[in-house]
C-alpha cells in the first residue's frame, strides 16, 4: 500500500516509528484543513501561514500523543485551536512589550472591512465571531464554519454536546449586540 491509500491511523502509526514519508503523507493529506481552520480563526492570511507551519511542527513533536481513541481529524483541530490560541497571545504579549517602547498605536487583530456588498457582511460576521469569548468562538467556528455537528463540536472542545448548544445560544445574543454595535459606529 501506498501512503495514499493508508488510513490516517496507519499513517500515524508509520510517523510515529519514524517514518518521514508516512509522516509528510499525514501532513499533505490534512495541509488543508489546518490552514483553513486557522484562516477562519484569524481572519488574516499570513498568521494563518504562521499558524500552519506551527502547527505542522507541533504534529512532529506531539504526533505519538495521539491515542487513535478519536478521529485524526478531531485531535488535529484540537492542535489547531491551540496554536491559533497561542499565536495570538504571543502577539498580545509582543504588543504590550512594543506599547512599553512606543506612543504608537498598535495593529489590531482584527481586519477592517471594505466597501460593499454580501462579502463585507460575511467580513463583519466573522470578525465580530472572533471577538466573541473562547469558548464561544469554537463553538460557532466548528459549527457554522467547519460544519462539524453539535457532537464533532462538543469532542474537539472536550465538553459536553449541551455546552456546545449553549454556547452558541450565548453566542448569537452576543453577536447581535456586537452587530449592533458595529453598525452604529
């Protein structure tokens, strides 16, 4: 069999015993989604370059934790979410140290919009998402941007299937709130 024919559990079976080529079949295979996971996660393509080559480190140093008692694909959002996560407080923690230095303002996470059309509102959307709590924001982003279901949600966040729900029950007020917001500005 051929690494493209391997199941992703075979695949991890050959990268955990050392195996480059079953490794940068793993990675090849699943490239996709970790860079549009961390695309819709940041908004913005090149922390979403970043967040992927992190990522593709980390699965080469975290790959023999994975227990196959899930899908591949549920741990790999998990790396993910958590490389997105610390990405994003490493460039906090880089804009405080240069705010100490500088009367300059410093960039926001968050790209602005253009002018017009369906796409902008999609924009605005997804931006005010990631303004939402953690939590909340996984939620939507696995849900309405992954399209996982309620319960593919609920074992990537590892909680239960009823938090996912509320979450984004909680979510959608806030959106709306921060919509509201946004418009009258």
């Amino acid at each position: 069999m051929n690494a493209q024919e391997d199941s992703d559990g075979q695949l991890v079976q050959r990268a955990i015993a050392g195996d480059r080529a079953g490794f940068a079949a793993l990675v090849s295979r699943h490239y996709d989604l970790i860079f549009r996971v961390a695309w819709k996660w940041s908004g913005n393509r090149e922390d979403a370059e970043d967040i992927a080559q992190d990522v593709c480190a980390r699965l080469g140093r975290s790959i023999t934790s994975y227990s196959g008692s899930a899908q591949f694909t549920t741990w790999l959002y998990q790396v993910v979410l958590n490389a997105t996560r610390d990405h994003y407080r490493k460039q906090q923690a880089n804009s405080r140290k240069l705010k100490e230095f500088s009367n300059e303002p410093t960039q926001s996470l968050v790209q602005m919009p253009s002018d017009g059309g369906d796409e902008d509102a999609l924009t605005s959307l997804w931006q005010a998402v990631r303004k939402l709590p953690t939590r909340q924001c996984d939620a939507i982003m696995l849900v309405f941007g992954e399209e996982l279901t309620h319960g593919e949600a609920a074992k990537v966040m590892g909680c239960a299937e009823g938090t996912v729900s509320s979450n984004i029950h909680d979510a959608k007020k806030r959106l709306k709130l921060l919509l509201v917001q946004e418009a009258s500005i």
